[in-house]
C-alpha cells in the first residue's frame, strides 16, 4: 500500500489539467487554461508521477463507466445486429455487421484499454528501470 505523502498530492493546475486533458485538449489548450507554460505541462505529463499517476487513474475510470454504458446496450445492438445480419441480402453490409460484431467482442483489432500505472512510486520505478536499461545499453 502506498502511504499518503502530502508533498505528492497535486495543486488545483494540476488537478484542472487533468480534468482538460481528459477532455482531450492539447497542452497549449491546457497551458492556457490554468495559467501556465505549455512546457509545464508536458513536464507533468512526462516526469510528474503522481500527475501522471492520477491522470492514468482517471482516464481507466473513465473507460471503465463509459465501458459499463456500453454493456447496458449490448443486448439491444446484438438484436439489431442479428436482425441485419438474417434479413439483409446486401453481402458487403451484412459483413460490415459482422466485423462490427467482431470488434465488438475484441476479435478483430486491438485493444484501446488505457493502460498505464496508477501509483507514483510504481510510475518512478518504471522510469528508473528505463534508465537503467538505456545505461546498460551504453556501457554495452
């Protein structure tokens, strides 16, 4: 378990850079936003673990309730589904439908999940460990 660290916890910039950032705005956008340089903002991103920590954190909570609106139409878009693929006589619409069903249950394409770890600690030992790796690449 991660102990609460109160150095760690982030300031109202960052944590309004996070809410812009998960509604897909760019970090000038964001920069300009809270009040501070565009650079700040990627250096959040790219060497703040507990900003990017929490960023990680919302955007699976995010995909995760966006994901759950998802399932409660399932049921409704496999009838529609069916119902397209028995009744059309249209070949290349009914295997339009098909990939569609495809993708639907992770068939066909990739994963979009976001992924990323969700702790600061577990965030600087990544970037600890790809550091090493480029040293020892180095030294090799």
């Amino acid at each position: 378990m991660a102990k609460a660290d109160k150095t760690r916890q982030l300031t109202i910039e960052q944590q309004n850079a996070i809410d812009l950032l998960l509604q897909g705005k760019s970090d000038r956008e964001v920069a300009e936003a809270v009040g501070v340089s565009r650079q700040t903002v990627t250096e959040w991103r790219n060497r703040n673990a507990p900003f990017v920590a929490e960023l990680n954190r919302r955007r699976q909570e995010v995909w995760g309730s966006q994901t759950e609106r998802l399932r409660q139409l399932v049921a409704q878009a496999v009838s529609v589904l069916e119902e397209d693929l028995q009744q059309n006589q249209d070949r290349r619409l009914r295997q339009a439908a098909a990939v569609h069903v495809l993708r639907a249950v992770g068939l066909y394409g990739c994963d979009l999940k976001p992924k990323g770890a969700t702790e600061p600690e577990d965030i600087e030992a990544e970037w600890a460990n790809a550091e090493a790796l480029k040293m020892l690449g180095r030294i090799a």
